[in-house]
C-alpha cells in the first residue's frame, strides 16, 4: 500500500491540539456539544496541505428526516430537516471516508405558512 509523505511541519500542525477559539460549542437536549465548523475545517486543511493539496468529495446526502416541529426554548412553529452525509478526503495517497449528520431549522414566518429548512430568523 503506497503511503503519503508528510513532512514534519505537517505532521506537527496534525498532531497538535486544535486551537480552542476555532472550536465552537452548543447546547442541544441538556448537553454541550463541540464541533467545528465545515469552512473552518477546510481552511486548517489549506493551511496544513495547501490550497491545492487535497481533495474532498461528497459522496452520498440523504434527508432522513423533514417535519414541522417547536423550536426553541419559546417554542415557537417551525420547521426541520436532518440530513445524513458520507464524504471522502484525498491528501496524495491517503484517502479517508467518513460520515456525520446535520439538522437545521426555521421558524413559520406566517400563520399556517410551511417552508422549507433555511437560514434562521
């Protein structure tokens, strides 16, 4: 199996801890969550590999879930969506896969109005 090279200045910058201003968190059901976000995951990738040394594909997106529902702790109408998500990340010869979920949703703009997942109020 042929492998990547990576040089030390790489494989420091991937070893080391990520920077905790970069990691956001949030409270979902009683617990904090921390994650990073999907375009600050992809400028730490420029920074380590450059702009043009890696690769990701998407390569299968499936809403598993779409419904009205209450947001919010004022639970006002709404509506939301969750998808599912595979990807797959090339940096020369290494390529990973891996997989995550996401949700989103809206607030009814109008009484009775159904609309689809968006950017909040």
């Amino acid at each position: 199996m042929a492998t990547a090279v990576f040089s030390p200045q790489q494989i420091a910058a991937l070893s080391a801890p990520l920077d905790r201003a970069k990691v956001q968190t949030r409270s979902q059901a009683g617990r904090s969550l921390a994650y990073l976000e999907g375009w600050q995951a992809i400028a730490e990738a420029n920074r380590i590999f450059g702009f043009d040394g890696w690769q990701r594909e998407t390569i299968a997106v499936q809403c598993v879930s779409e419904r009205e529902r209450t947001l919010g702790s004022c639970n006002r109408a709404g509506w939301g969506v969750t998808y599912t998500a595979r990807v797959r990340i090339r940096v020369g010869d290494v390529i990973r896969e891996g997989s995550g979920a996401g949700h989103g949703n809206r607030f009814a703009e109008a009484q009775g109005l159904r609309r689809g997942p968006g950017p909040g109020p």
